[in-house]
C-alpha cells in the first residue's frame, strides 16, 4: 500500500511541476505581449505628435499666406499709394 501511494505522490508531483512550466512560459508570453503593446503604444504615441506638429505647421503656413495676399480691405490699404506731401508752413 506504501508503493502505491508513493507513486501517486509521485504521479501528483509530475503533473503539478508540468502545471507549473505551463504557467511560466503563460507568465513569459504574457510579459513579452505586455512589451509589444508598450512599444506599439510608444509608436503611436510618436506618430500623433507628428501628426499634430504637421497640422500646427499647416494651419501657421495658411495664416502666412492669408497675411502675403491679402484680401478685401487689406488689399486697397497695402496696394493704396502714399499721397503727396503737403507743406502747412515754410520756415523761414
């Protein structure tokens, strides 16, 4: 009876230390998805503030234009010539 209990104990440590090898390589795979994730996540993270930098840049570069050409009143202000210099009072 001793024998067969001794080699249930034994069987039992065999399945339990294959359960444990099973949960570490689960754990490893999980940490290595985990650190996948990050680094998409960082690249992401990388490509919005491009993202967001061209758009700033885009949005300046049309207000500088709209100041270059300007439109409406603008324009006869800046296309307008300066008059002609009047003397009030010559010194004398």
């Amino acid at each position: 009876m001793s024998k067969q209990l001794i080699a249930s104990k034994l069987a039992q440590i065999a399945t339990l230390k294959s359960e444990v090898a099973s949960l570490r390589q689960a754990a490893k795979e999980s940490r290595l998805l985990d650190k996948e994730i990050k680094k998409i996540a960082r690249e992401n993270k990388a490509v919005d503030r491009a993202a967001k930098k061209a758009a700033r840049i885009a949005k300046l570069e049309a207000k500088l234009a709209s100041l270059k050409n300007p439109v409406g009143t603008a324009a006869r202000k800046a296309a307008k010539k300066p008059s002609n210099v009047t003397v009030m009072k010559m010194a004398a």
